[in-house]
C-alpha cells in the first residue's frame, strides 16, 4: 500500500512537471549548475599589478610599453595610456595609411607624385629631418615611402599625404578617423609627420595653435605599430636598410637610418636583432623610438617616449630600448598553448546531458614569466549571450559538435595577460561533443527527482 502511494505520488509529479515546465519546472537544473557557470562561464574584472610593474624594472623614459606582434599581449608598461608629443613616430599612422590606399588600389607604388610648392619649400629646410625635393619635379610613390621610413623625410611624408587625400588637411582628418577605428580616442594629431604646426608652412592645420604638435600615448603607438606589422609585415625590409641614395632629380642624397640598434649600427647588440621601426625626436617630445625585434620567431615591439636628447649623438633612447628588449626576454618564455589543450565544463539546460565541455578552438602563444608553464594556465569561458537561457547561466540544447560558444580567456596568478586594445589574452572556445535536446519526459523526470 506504501510503496503504491508512493508510485502514484511519481506518476502525480510527472504530470505536475508537463504542465508547468514552461512557467520555469526546470529551476532546478538550472540552480544545479549555477554554481560551474559562475566558474566557467562568467569573467570577473580585476585591477591587479602587472608583473612588470611588480618586477619594479623603470626606464628613464616619459612612458613606454612592450607587446608581442601577433597577440598584442602587453610585457611591460610605463605610464603606457599618457598622452605625449611623438614628433616623427606619427609618420607610423601616416604610412599605415598610404599602405591602404596602395593595397585599395587607389595609388601604386610606381605611381608618380609632383610636390607642391609649399612641400618643396618644407622639404628644403635643413633644420628637419628631410631629402630636397624640387619644384617641378615628379617622384615615385616608393620612393617617397622609402625616404618617409628610412630617413623620416618629413617633405616625402607630406608629399604621400597630398598624393592620397589631395590636401595636408585632409589627410589628418583621415589619420584622425584611422585612429578611432583602431580604437585610438585620446590622440591630438595636427600633421602627416609629426612636426609642429608652424613648420607645416602654409599647410598648417587652419584654427590651432602654431605651437600644436601631435600627441599619443606609448600604448597607442605600439598599437598603431602592431597593425602595420600585422597587415604589411614587409615594411621591415625597408625600415632595416642601413642607408639608401634618394635621386632629388638634380642629385643623389645619401639617406641614413636614425635607427641606430640595427645589425652593425652604432647601438646594435648582437643578441637582440633589432629590424625596425621609426624614430622620432621634438624638443617637446624628446628621443622616441619604436623598436622591433624577431627573436627565436616571435616578435615583440617596444616603444619609448621622451627619453633624454641632450644632443645629436646621445643613444639614451637605444639605451632604454635595450633594456626593455633585454628584460623581456630575460623574464618570459615564450609558451604555445595546443588546440584542444585547454578544456572547461559548461552547463546545459535542457540537453542530454547536462554539462558539456569546450575547449580552445586553435593554438595559441603567451609570454609567461620563467617557471610558469602551460599548466599553471587557468581558463573562463565567456559564453555567448545568444546561447545562454534566459536566467543566463547555461547553454540551450542542441548544441553541435565544434560549435563555437565563446571567448576562452587565459590567466595566471601573478600576470595580468592584458592586450594592447584592451581585452585579455582569449582564443574562441568550441564544444568537444554534440549535445541533443532532451525530450520532454527526460526534462519532466530530471524535474521530479530533484524533489526527492
């Protein structure tokens, strides 16, 4: 008699949990796995010190960053979001653009540009950085890039702007719009290339100051950097060239980098082989300087602004440079994470299962301070909104085999795996198995149990 009250009390809940499962029956599936959505699924802001600011390494530099060129993980930061004048680095952003516009088809390398007067006339200052362009006369597209890159040429640079937008104005507010979409808000920028207003002549930006100069932040230039590297990686065969002749058409100007760190240069240092990548100098902005090194197959760019220029031969940038190089390779070790390595369990709501596990959809590499490996990674999945069920704390059935659910992120206790543009370290996280829906007498049963 006991056990068949007991049967009909089953058979009562069953037809309970039909008739009310879509008014929420199945809370207590859901509530069952909140506690391993709140570990896996959701992300937690944190503020803590990166460990190059506990490792208490300080360049005597206004500010400076260092990245890896593919990830954009940041290795180092020295007041890295101030805002200060980089005098010829804003070429950097100038190039990226007229790259674009060559791969857009919209100019050529071969094609040729006939200079302003006004462009000649800046160009035939010798207190600046430049090769003499002369009036009247026509020059190639390359040409003008290359003594930009290579010399920072500040008339060539001017030259490809009015080549590309028509005017010197139009072309910043090009390099102005170029900077938001790479997520760059906070920049001043005035000119093509870097050089206070006044010196652009009668191309100076009309209603600012004469005195107004171009200002980023070190995280902005490495992430100006980082994009020109990442779409055209082949600017470093030219901003590695140790000298070049530039044909004015009346005479050939010998052109030498101001990179100084470059194989056999002056600053060079023979276990970092330096390739890049511009330098800048102002009275404002000081020594600038965006280095690039491609160690062991992984390039990292540093960049250091305002270090001392007390003259023409001083290499306190370099100095800074090497240090920052050298420090980051004495600190990491550079740790590829598999496809598939990483793994975290999700919960379901309404599968056949009720928990399915993800896992990082491709390879990835971090710079991990030295003793750490790929084992001491921890993982949060970020799941996407659209997947989740309405409370937001699992995955709606079905799910596909290798569906893509989210951003895995990646952390270590004691480094914060920041990037550049601001997101942690994260590839896409994918199922390792299909998950089916359950049916409704499997959903109704998983309901009456949980009340016993």
């Amino acid at each position: 008699m006991h056990l068949m009250k007991k049967i009909q009390k089953v058979l009562i809940g069953l037809v309970t949990a039909v008739t009310v499962f879509a008014a929420g029956g199945a809370a207590a599936v859901q509530a069952a796995s909140s506690s391993a959505t709140a570990s896996s699924a959701a992300t937690a802001s944190s503020k803590t010190k990166t460990a190059q600011q506990t490792q208490g390494l300080h360049l005597d530099v206004k500010s400076a960053i260092a990245i890896d060129e593919k990830t954009g993980q940041i290795l180092y930061q020295q007041n890295a979001d101030r805002s200060v004048p980089v005098a010829s680095l804003s070429k950097l952003l100038t190039l990226y653009i007229v790259i674009q516009a060559i791969q857009d088809g919209k100019l050529s390398w071969n094609q040729m540009v006939k200079p302003s007067n006004n462009v000649c006339a800046v160009s035939q200052d010798t207190s600046l950085s430049n090769v003499p362009l002369e009036q009247g006369k026509q020059y190639s597209v390359k040409a003008l890039y290359q003594a930009t890159l290579i010399y920072s040429a500040n008339g060539a640079a001017m030259a490809l702007a009015q080549a590309v937008a028509g005017s010197q104005k139009k072309f910043v507010n090009m390099m102005r719009q170029e900077a938001k979409k790479l997520g760059i808000n906070d920049a001043q920028i005035y000119t093509c290339n870097g050089l206070t207003n006044k010196l652009m002549k009668s191309d100076a930006y009309p209603g600012v100051s004469p005195n107004a100069e171009n200002k980023f932040s070190a995280k902005d230039m490495a992430l100006i950097s980082m994009k020109l590297l990442q779409e055209y990686p082949e600017i470093v065969k030219t901003s590695s060239v140790k000298e070049m002749n530039f044909n004015t058409g009346n005479q050939q100007v010998q052109m030498k980098n101001w990179n100084w760190m470059l194989p056999g240069g002056q600053c060079s240092y023979t276990l970092l082989p330096v390739d890049g990548l511009k330098t800048g100098t102002s009275d404002a902005a000081g020594a600038c300087f965006v280095g690039t090194t491609n160690k062991d197959g992984h390039r990292i760019i540093t960049v250091v602004l305002g270090a001392s220029h007390k003259n023409d031969s001083d290499p306190a940038r370099f100095v800074q440079t090497q240090k920052l190089m050298s420090y980051i390779y004495h600190t990491y070790n550079y740790v590829t994470l598999k496809k598939g390595q990483k793994t975290a369990t999700l919960p379901v709501y309404h599968g056949k299962q009720v928990n399915v596990k993800v896992a990082n959809e491709s390879a990835e590499g971090l710079w991990l301070k030295k003793g750490t490996k790929a084992n001491n990674v921890a993982v949060k999945v970020n799941v996407k909104k659209s997947l989740l069920n309405k409370k937001g704390n699992a995955l709606v059935a079905p799910l596909s085999n290798h569906e893509t659910v989210g951003a895995m992120k990646f952390t270590v206790d004691g480094q914060n795996l920041e990037t550049v543009n601001g997101t942690k370290c994260a590839v896409s996280a994918q199922t390792t198995v299909a998950v089916k829906k359950a049916n409704i007498f499997e959903i109704a049963w998983r309901w009456v149990t949980n009340l016993f």
